[in-house]
C-alpha cells in the first residue's frame, strides 16, 4: 500500500484564516447547544457534531493535510447555510421559531464567516499555477 506525501504547505496565511473561520463558526453553535437540545433534540445534537466536525477541519488546516480541512469545513459550511436558510424559510420539523427571523446577530456573524470560509476554500482549493498552465497574451496561442 503506497501512501501519498504530506501536501506542502502553500498557503500557510490561509490556513491560519481558514482556522479562525472555523473557529467562529464552531464558537456561535456552540453558545446555543444548550437553547437547542431544550427546543429541539436534533437540531442540538446538528450542533454539536457542527463544532465537532470544525474542531476537525481546522486541526486538518493547521496539519500537513489543509486540503482535508478545507473540504470538511467546505461541507460544514455549506450545510450550515442551507440550514439557516431553510429555519428561516420553511423552518424544520418542531422548529418552526426562527421563520422569519432573518436579522438575528449570531446567525449573522455564523453567515458571514461560513460565507468567508467557503470563498477562502475556493482559493485554498484552486490547482497552482505551472510553467504549463500560465497563459501567454495572444487570445488564440493556435493561430500564427
């Protein structure tokens, strides 16, 4: 069984940005798991593997393994936001409370930073740039 090399550490600014990130969201779900678990039960348990999965996403980041990490918080990130989006729309099953609420602050700041995570990944993710893969400035490099 072979096994791939650690990646190499290109970005090690983002990645230390990707953590954060992952940290503020881990830290606004985690403030409201007790409120969750009373309302309802699986949307606290939601929670609680939500700060799970962003402790293990931004030990990845912070690893020789950040594209792990910026898959995983990817994923949790994208969840989270179609989760707000949707307690906020049609609400969920037995949590119908936050239809509407739109404006709340800690949903807010959660938004803002799985939005930021996700563009960070994009750029974290994007394949580096080779001799081979840097364009030239003709428009048509076929056409001489």
């Amino acid at each position: 069984m072979t096994t791939r090399p650690p990646e190499p550490s290109r970005f090690t600014s983002l990645h230390l940005l990707g953590a954060a990130l992952l940290g503020v969201i881990a830290w606004v779900h985690f403030k409201d798991i007790p409120d969750k678990l009373k309302e309802t039960d699986y949307l606290g348990w939601a929670y609680i593997l939500l700060v799970a999965g962003c402790a293990a996403a931004g030990a990845w980041l912070l690893s020789s393994h950040p594209r792990r990490g910026y898959v995983l918080g990817s994923v949790i990130s994208l969840g989270a936001i179609i989760g707000y989006v949707l307690t906020r729309t049609t609400g969920l099953p037995h949590a119908t409370d936050d239809i509407g609420n739109w404006a709340e602050l800690s949903g807010m700041v959660a938004l803002v930073a799985e939005g930021a995570f996700l563009i960070l990944s994009a750029v974290a993710l994007r394949p580096a740039r080779t001799p081979e893969t840097v364009q030239t400035n003709t428009p048509f490099p076929n056409d001489h």
